[in-house]
C-alpha cells in the first residue's frame, strides 16, 4: 500500500547565534561562561524588583553586521517586545526579544551543494533578543537547580524561510550561516556549548499540495546530527501519513546519542505569550552613517572569501568551496599555505589527511594536534625533496601523536630521503643481484609489460631504504641497470 | 466581550494566579465592571492614530560593551526561598 | 521644631539651632507616640537614622552643608534600600532585605538626607485609599476614621501629622497627587523621565514616577533639586539639564496664562469641591494670572486607558514574583506549577490579583488590539490634546481630586468606583507631564487640594505657581489636630 515516492521536504530554520561581546545584552554583567554557577548574574539578569535594562551597543552593531552580510534591509528604528510566560530559567517572567520590529529584515544567502548547484535560501527576518539561563537536574536530589549566569547573553535569532527541501540543503544552509557569523567574528560558533542552536522546522507534502504541518525539532548540537535528525523526522511524517495518520504540530527534542526523537509539547499546551513593546525601552533608533561605518568595516566573508582562493591560488571551485566554508578550516589553510609556500598542496592536505585524522577522531580542525606552521614546514620538506609524500604521511602521523615538529622528527626518526646515489646504486645492484628469476622474467618482457614489472624492484628497493629512497631515482637507476 | 469563569480560569493560568472555585464568581463580576468600564475605548475614533507607548519619543540610550556589574551570588542567595551549591532550588522541571 | 518646614529646619541646622541628631530624635519620638494610631510607617530605621545625623552633624560642623544635610525624610517602601526590608506593601515581599539601593534614595542620601524610615503604601503602588497594604490601612490624621489616599497614603499622613518634614512617593495614576490633596500637603510628581526609576519597584514602567511630597511647594522644590537628573541606569531616564528649582519659586506670575479645562469640571461634579479648585485659581487672578477656558476632549477616555495600560504593563512586571529568587514562597509545593501558583496567590492581595487578571486578558492573543494597543492610541490623543494647549497657555488647573477623603472600607467591594478617584490625575500619567497638588482649603473639615499641571520639563514652573499661591494663603500650614 506504499505511496512512498513523491513526497515533497519543506524546512525552514530558526538559529539561535550566541554574540561574543564582552557583557550581556541589558546588563554590565559579564558573558564569560564555565565559571561557577550564578557568579555572573547581576542584579539585572536575576530580575530583582526595581532593576532596570539598559541596552549594549555592540550588541545592536554585531546585529547589523549581521544583516549587512546577508544583504538584509537593517531596520532604522526597531523595538524591544516583552514575551511573557513562566519558567524558572527566565527570572524575569518575561523574555525581552524582537517581533513586530526586528533590528534584521530581509536577506538571503546562497548555499552550494555536494553536485555543486547552487540555491539561495531567503532569511525572513533576525531579532535580537535575552538567552536564558540553565535549569541542572543532576545533584540536586530530585530538585532542579537554576543558574542564571547564561541569562540575557545577548542572541540573534535567525528566521530562514521554508526555502530547503532536504537534509543536505538544510545543512549547507546551516554550515553557511555558521561560517558567516564566525567570519564576522559576532559569535564563536560553538555548537556543541550551544553558542549556536538549531532548531528545524520540518513539513511534507504531495507535489503541488499545500504546505502540509510542521514539526520542529530542536537540540541538534552538530551538523551531523542535524542532517539524521531531519532524516529521522522526514521518515517519520512520511510512516504517519501514509499510515494515514495526520501530523501534529510540535516541539521535538532529538537525541543524538541514540539517534531518536521525542515530542517535547504540542501545540494544545503552547502558550499565549502576550507580546507588547517593553516599557523599560525605548526604540532603537540607527543612523546611516553608523550603518555605512560597520559596512565599511565588515571582514572578508565566505563568498569572497572562495572566489579570492579560485583567483589566487588557483584552486577548484570545490576546492575553494570547502576551504572557505569555514573561518577555521580558511585561516588554518591559509596559513599552512603561506608556511608552505604552496597552496594547491595545502589544499590537498587540508582537505585530505588531515581532515581523514580530524573525522576519524572527531575533532574540529581548531583542535588539530597538527598546527596549520607544521603543516607548512612539512609542505616545504615535501617540496625541497628532503622527504617523499609517503614519508611525509608518516611525518605527519608523527607530528599528529605528538613527536614534535616535522623537521623535528625528520631528523629524529632518519627519515631523510637518500640523495646519495652511490648507496642507493650499492642496493640497486644488490636486489638485482638477489633476484635472478625476476631479472630473467623481465628482460624476455616488452615495454609494455617491463613498466609493470619494474614495480617489483621498486618496491625490493624501497623495502631495503624503509621507504627513504626517491622513488624517481630508483626507477631511473633500475631502467639503466636492468 | 463579558468575562466567564472559562476566561478568568485561562488568565489566571497564564499569570499562574490559582483561583478557586468559589471565588471566580465574584472575580468575574468585578472583572467585568472593569472591562465595562475599560469598553468606554471602543468609542474613541483612533483610525488614523499611531500608538504610544511612551509619553516622550525619545531613542534608547546605548551602552558600551563593558563589564560594569559585580559578582552578587553571596548577597543575592540568602534571599533565596531555597538554594544548594550556589543554585535557587526548584521541584523538579520535567522537559 | 516638628511644625517648621524642610527649609525653615535647614535654615535652622545652619544657624546651629538644633543639630541633626536632636532633629531626627525628635521626629522618631514622634513617629513613636503616633504612629500607633496613624500606621504610616511599615518599618523605622532608626538606628540608621541616627548614625545619618550624627554624620550630617559633623559634616555640618565640617562645614559641608549640602541640598540636604541632616534633614529627616520618610522613603515610601517601594524604593529598594539595601539592608532595610522593602516590602511594596506586599506579603510577596515582607521578608525582602533589597541587596541595593535606588538611585532616589541614593541621591538624596549624597546631599545628607536622614533616612527615619519607610512609608506605607497601597500593595504594589495599586491603589487609591492605601487599603490594600498587607500592613494594613493607613489613617486619614485629619479624621481617623477616612482614608488618606493611596498609594503614597503613608507618605501623605505622616507628613501631615508632621511625623516626617519630608517623604517622597511615586505616581503611576495619581499616587502622590491624590493623597496630597486629601491630607493638605504639597506633592510633586515630576515629568515621565525626570527622575530615575531604578530601584523604584515597578507597577506601571511607561508610567511610574517617583517625587517629593512636602509641607510646602519650597520644600518640594529643595527634595527634587536633589531627586532630579540623569541615570545612565534607566534608559527611560532623561539626559536634560536640571533647572534651579529653588531659584524660580519666587517669580512673579503676573501674566501667567492658567487654562481651565471644562473636562476638569463636569456637571456631576461636587460643587464645594469644583468651587475649591476655582477659588485657588481666583487667588492667583489676584496676582496678575489669566484664566484661558479650554477643553481636552481625549481625556475623557484616560480611566479606562489607564486601566488597560497600567494593568498590562503591571502583569508583565509582577511576573518576577514567582517564589524562586526572592520573596514569599508558599509551603511545600509539590511541582514546579504549585509554587508558581501559591506562591503568587498566598502573596499578593486581591487587588493585584485583579489588576493582573485584567493585565493578563488585554496582553491575551485576540483581545491585544481591541485593548492594549486602542489604549495606546487613545494614550497619543490624550498627549496630543496637552500639547495642544500647553500652545496656548503656561499651566493648566483644576481639582486634584474629586472628593475628599471617603470613609475606610466604603469603596472596598467597588474597584471601578475607586478607579475614579484618579479621574483628574490619570491624563497627566498618560502624557508624561509634571503636575503637583496643592492645599487650597477644607470641604467640612476635610482637606481639598487643587493641581497645577505644566508642560514638560516644566516642574519649576508648577513649583513656582504653588509657591506664589501659598505665599498668599495658610492652607498648607495647618495642622490636624491630636498629635501635639
């Protein structure tokens, strides 16, 4: 009974970009994080009656910023609203946040995927608004702790439109957005703390039906966990429908652990939020000249970012797409290159070994045990002929466990190439001179199967030099010989 | 629009007011004197009038990004109902 | 010493006749023999009070004379002060010790004031006859058995009775105004921005102001010179000069242009009282003032903005009242639910209970236009239809209240017709003006006020009018009788 086929993915996104700036967004209270619990809530951010906000500048300029990035209208007057419910993580009763009058309207951004299309994903608008703080259920002996030190970190909340239609669009989106706001240097970008947050609004449809209910799933602290938990979900409106059950609207916390998801609240228990503009504030008003000021000073962003690697350095434009996708991989690559002196091999090594190692052990290339100077130097020994690229892995895999630097362990471990050809020919001759059937084999051959058959010897060679041998050298030394 | 004790009981949920039973009758009339009184506003001919929400339009001063707050934790917790290891203590939240 | 006013005791500390430690023994022994009676104090300082004299004392000795070096002041108890309890008449907040103080309190601590204590007050600043103060109504000294006005009710008696020279209050709908005029003292409630709202608990943010309450329109004029200005704390706080209050009493007001809204006057109005407010301004005629009939047409609707707007905003603001952080919280709760619940039921009273229930059912999806943002727009009318007169004229004047003080309990069960009790005061709230009321005379025993309201930024000029006014009459230096 299966219709399955034919089914049409609508998602849209809402992300939550934590904004580095030094205190909260209505308090001189500092943002910093892993301290103690409720060491940095002020009297502000805990809500104490006749406390009052006042708002942080860089906030509101790292919003614009934003908006200048996605070419989004940046609102010239926009206005704090009130968001009112209960829990115990809001001291206030209230969130102050953005609705009628967000300080980002408008924009969009152009994501690229694996078969290199191109799309653009249209953002509705982005607001600013408080973080909350954390509710701990550990330790607490069947209580909850609360700790506020998180509350009113200042937040832009990104709203995209229904724009993707699957898992690889949504992520290239999300990775897009990642990469621009860690490009503008607004937010660390740090999921896994959840200085980033993505939450996924998710419906089906038949082709040419209207849009079908949505769910939203939220709790997705890695892109890999995003792209299984709209996996999951797609599956699961798909079962329910073709079921022939309905879609409920609902919250839905995935859990990437086990890969699972669960409904968090449905629509029935949602709350009325009774939104009015907060009376503690006055509207933000934003000059032209402010706005051109942080145009004019925004940094190099990730589309300019590939098409400079494309015009200088000559690389692919997939090359270029992956390099520039994320500040982290750009800088690190950008100074491997620079140490190197050669850019296509830091390309190559960026997004071959080492990104091999870094999947393999799950780690972000800011954790890279290699430093993006150590791959330099290892490009340059590649270079200067002192290693061949199959040592040069070893060196690396070296330089990976913590042996030290590539020069380092070169010299440590003997691993110089053999330049000198009197040793080298010494052991030609000795593995000609060891294997008499395959002299005999070879010189009966022709040309043609001579070029394959000369790999043997090569290989006798290298065995004997552990692989210091350079290879071109060897094949030459062999051809004469034999 | 006349209060019933259906909406005094949904408005003292969201304020997380409790009402009981036997009060909501007499909540209700008192309620509805007031939005009686307060209906006199669907006279006012405000078609063409921009709200205020403030009596002087003025902008919202800004701040710069400094760190100006001290650390309160150990004069705010004693105020606490209930605290543990620096935390306000509450039954437990179930997500 | 307990009849002289603020600036007559300054004088008087300056010239060495007493110092500030017999000044301040002197009004909390005085606050001890009456207050009993009167229960305008929710909690006395006094050991602080003492140590601030015997401080102002040596400053004085020192030679530091500031705005208001040694002189006694009774803080109503919605201001937060760090170490004293500040409870906003409120249960919810009756084991509150604020861990800071407000920049009011502050501010007036800077220029030597001697803090004796802090005043009762309607809970939450919510209403009109200081009834609904968990500590219990406060009493009318000029007739015991009425009430003294709300909610800045404590600030008024015990000013009145002379158990302080000076207090202040606030005024979201009237709360400084009308407790004023009700208990013959002078109150100020300064222009929206005028003065800081930090640590001032708040009820209605777009509206609450604090101000001064006094013995008389000078002494008024001395506390906001040290209350006014700037606080980068509070955004709605203006960064406008603060003008010489004290310096613009004395100016003449021959040629002064007082409008007189009909508004001010209806037909249903008491007649002894609608004559009080015209015999004020008569007096003032004298003086070379012109009388400019006007009308204000919008302010008709200002009760039920009011009562949508400050509802609202109250609903949102008392949210923070939830047993987790601070305050009361209820025995045993059994979930997150149950503490919310009780917790806000047990400690607030009814009429915040009510207030908020409104609040809530105007913020609530489906009802925000039709209330919430229809009495944002009838709020603009309302300005609009100020600032169109203030064109014309330099003041506008009419009854502070429209009756005076009415029996405890009478208008318990009637919320709307309490409302009405603001009917004059609440415009002046909506639009952000500074206004203040006067004495002007005694309706069968009771006394009346009559208010003066000016443009903007205008406070010297309200305080200058009233100045003139009671340098031609007695009004505001009578005392209630019994609290020798």
């Amino acid at each position: 009974m299966s219709h399955s086929g034919n089914w049409e993915v609508v998602i849209g996104l809402e992300v939550h970009v934590q904004l580095a700036t030094d205190s909260k967004i209505f308090s001189g209270t500092s943002t910093q994080t892993g301290d103690e619990p409720n060491r940095h809530a002020s009297l502000i951010d805990l809500g104490m009656p006749g406390t009052l906000p006042v708002v942080n500048k860089e906030a509101i300029r790292n919003a614009i910023r934003f908006g200048l990035a996605v070419n989004a209208d940046i609102a010239r007057r926009s206005v704090f609203e009130r968001k009112n419910y209960f829990y115990p993580d809001l001291p206030k009763g209230y969130q102050t946040t953005q609705l009628a009058e967000p300080i980002v309207g408008a924009g969009e951004v152009e994501i690229q995927l694996e078969n290199g299309d191109k799309k653009v994903v249209r953002i509705h608008h982005a607001h600013l608004e408080e973080d909350a703080g954390k509710s701990l259920h550990e330790d607490f002996h069947g209580q909850t702790g609360i700790d506020l030190n998180r509350a009113g970190t200042p937040l832009i909340e990104i709203v995209s439109e229904p724009d993707m239609s699957s898992a690889e669009e949504a992520v290239a989106f999300a990775r897009k957005l990642h990469s621009i706001v860690t490009s503008l240097g607004i937010c660390d970008g740090d999921m896994s703390q959840g200085n980033m947050r993505f939450d996924v609004n998710i419906s089906i449809r038949r082709p040419g039906e209207p849009l079908g209910t949505r769910t939203e799933t939220k709790n997705l602290n890695s892109f890999r966990f995003m792209e299984k938990a709209i996996a999951l979900e797609v599956a699961r409106q798909i079962d329910v429908l073709e079921d022939g059950g309905e879609i409920v609207q609902e919250t839905r916390l995935y859990n990437g652990d086990t890969n699972t998801a669960r409904s968090m609240r449905t629509k029935e228990d949602a709350n009325d939020y009774r939104y009015f503009p907060c009376p503690d504030l006055l509207p933000v008003m934003v000059s032209e000249e402010e706005i051109q000021t942080l145009r004019d000073q925004l940094p190099e962003l990730p589309d300019a970012r590939k098409a400079r690697y494309i015009g200088r350095y000559q690389l692919s434009d997939y090359d270029a797409e992956l390099l520039s996708g994320s500040i982290a991989t750009a800088r690190y690559f950008e100074a491997a290159a620079e140490h190197g002196g050669d850019a296509k091999l830091a390309a190559n090594w960026v997004m071959g070994e080492l990104a091999a190692k870094l999947n393999a052990e799950d780690k972000d290339i800011s954790e890279s045990p290699v430093s993006a100077e150590h791959l330099g130097e290892l490009i340059q020994r590649l270079k200067d002929g002192t290693i061949s690229s199959k040592i040069a892995k070893q060196v690396f895999e070296a330089c990976w466990n913590g042996d030290g630097g590539p020069d380092q362990i070169i010299e440590a471990q003997g691993l110089k190439q053999m330049s000198d050809s009197g040793e080298l020919e010494k052991i030609v001759d000795q593995v000609i001179a060891d294997s008499p059937a395959q002299v005999e084999d070879y010189r009966n051959s022709d040309d043609a199967k001579r070029k394959k058959k000369i790999g043997f010897f090569v290989g006798q060679v290298m065995k004997a030099t552990q692989g210091k041998a350079n290879p071109q050298q060897v094949n030459q030394l062999l051809q004469e010989k034999l | 629009m006349a209060i019933d004790s259906k909406v005094v009981a949904r408005a003292a949920h969201l304020a997380r007011l409790r009402v009981d039973d036997s009060e909501t009758a007499e909540l209700s009339a008192r309620l509805n004197d007031i939005l009686g009184m307060v209906d006199q506003l669907q006279q006012a001919n405000v078609d063409q009038v921009e709200p205020l929400a403030h009596p002087l339009e003025v902008s919202q001063p800004l701040r710069d990004d400094r760190v100006t707050e001290p650390d309160v934790r150990d004069k705010v917790l004693p105020l606490a109902p209930a605290s543990e290891d620096g935390c306000f203590l509450v039954p437990r939240v179930i997500e | 010493m307990h009849d002289k006013t603020l600036t007559e005791l300054k004088a008087g500390l300056h010239a060495g006749d007493f110092s500030s430690r017999e000044l301040t023994e002197h009004f909390l022994d005085r606050i001890k023999r009456h207050d009993g009676e009167l229960n305008s104090f929710i909690t006395v300082t006094e050991a602080q009070a003492l140590q601030q004299a015997d401080a102002a004392d040596q400053a004085i000795a020192a030679g530091d004379h500031r705005l208001l070096t040694g002189l006694p002041i009774a803080h109503k108890d919605i201001f937060c002060t760090e170490g004293v309890r500040t409870s906003c008449g409120s249960r919810m907040l009756d084991n509150f010790v604020a861990p800071y103080t407000a920049t009011t309190v502050e501010k007036m601590a800077r220029e030597g004031a001697v803090m004796l204590g802090k005043t009762n007050m309607d809970e939450f600043a919510m209403g009109s006859s200081n009834e609904t103060s968990f500590y219990g109504p406060v009493k009318n000294p000029w007739d015991t058995e009425r009430v003294p006005g709300g909610s800045s009710g404590g600030a008024a008696a015990s000013l009145a009775a002379r158990l302080t020279p000076g207090a202040t209050g606030t005024d979201t709908g009237g709360s400084i105004r009308q407790p004023a005029a009700l208990n013959s003292v002078t109150g100020l409630k300064p222009t929206y921005g005028r003065v800081s709202r930090w640590g001032m608990i708040a009820f209605a943010s777009s509206l609450d102001q604090a101000g001064p309450l006094g013995l008389s329109a000078a002494d008024c004029a001395l506390m906001l010179q040290a209350m006014a200005g700037h606080d980068e704390k509070d955004s709605t706080c203006l960064n406008e000069p603060v003008d010489d209050y004290l310096g613009a009493l004395d100016h003449s007001v021959d040629g002064l242009k007082i409008g007189v809204p009909e508004e001010f006057f209806p037909d249903n109005l008491d007649g002894a009282i609608a004559d009080n407010a015209r015999e004020a301004m008569r007096e003032l005629e004298k003086q070379g003032a012109k009388l400019v009939k006007l009308s204000l047409p919008s302010i008709k609707l200002s009760v039920p903005a009011y009562y949508v707007i400050a509802p609202a905003e109250a609903s949102s603001n008392l949210s923070r009242f939830d047993g987790v952080r601070f305050g009361y919280r209820c025995e045993d709760p059994k979930d997150l639910e149950d503490l919310y619940k009780r917790s806000r039921s047990e400690g607030f009273g009814a009429e915040v209970k009510r207030r908020i229930l409104v609040g809530t059912y105007a913020l609530s999806a489906g009802y925000y236009d039709a209330y919430y943002k229809r009495a944002q727009k009838v709020r603009r009318l309302i300005r609009d239809d100020f600032s169109r007169a203030f064109k014309d004229v330099d003041v506008i004047m009419g009854p502070t209240s429209p009756e005076t003080a009415f029996k405890l309990g009478a208008k318990a069960d009637d919320p709307v017709n309490m409302y009405m009790a603001d009917v004059f005061t609440i415009a002046v709230n909506l639009a952000g003006l500074p206004a203040l009321s006067m004495p002007s005379g005694f309706i069968n025993g009771l006394p009346a006020g009559t208010q003066v309201i000016g443009n903007y930024f205008q406070e010297g000029r309200i305080l200058n009018v009233a100045h003139r006014y009671q340098m031609a009459t007695d009004w505001h230096q009578q005392a209630p009788g019994g609290f020798a």
